[in-house]
C-alpha cells in the first residue's frame, strides 16, 4: 500500500463530510455520527455525477442531490436502491495526520 498525507486530522468533523482532490481524484471523506472517517470515490455510481459538489450528509445517510440516491455512511452501502455501493479507499490516522491510499480499494 503506498499511503499519502491528505490533511491534519483537525480537519475532519464528526457528522460532516469533507471533499478532496488528490491527484487528479475527488475524494469525500464522511465521518459518521459516533464511527471512524472513511474515503468514498466522490462520485456517485449512478451516472458519475459529483458527490463532492452534490451531496448532503445528516450525520449517517449520504445523499446524493442530482438523482436521489442513498448511501450509509459507515458503508457505503447503497440504501436507496439496494444492490450498489460507493468506492472506498483505504484511510488511516497516523501522529495527527489523515492518510489515503489512493492505489487500493477496499
């Protein structure tokens, strides 16, 4: 795995999402209510529309804005409608900094 610095952990808010652009990749990291951050694709696989520009995020569901779907945020799981899932890569937490491997998906 070859695991690259995207930003100071301070960063990142509980219930929130933040979006990256890592080369030449968007990114959405969501940190769900009482979980661990985790690094989606920042495109929905319904029509790669951006989930960086459109999205909202309450906490625990992830929805995409241009056509509806739904996303869990501790998964990636699609919701609504079933049987699909976000891209997600591997994230970790290492002395105060978020790291990405952008070369794996889990």
């Amino acid at each position: 795995m070859a695991f690259q610095t995207l930003c100071k952990q301070r960063n990142l808010g509980e219930g929130e999402t933040t979006p990256f652009m890592l080369d030449g990749h968007e990114v959405l990291v969501v940190w769900p209510d009482g979980g661990q951050p985790r690094a989606f694709q920042g495109e929905c696989p319904h029509e790669k529309q951006s989930l960086v520009n459109n999205s909202d995020f309450n906490g625990r569901i992830l929805v995409c804005t241009v056509h509806g779907w739904v996303f869990d945020g501790r998964t990636g799981e699609g919701l609504r409608p079933t049987g699909c899932k976000l891209d997600e890569y591997p994230l970790r937490m290492a002395d105060g900094m978020v790291e990405i491997d952008l070369s794996a998906r889990a």
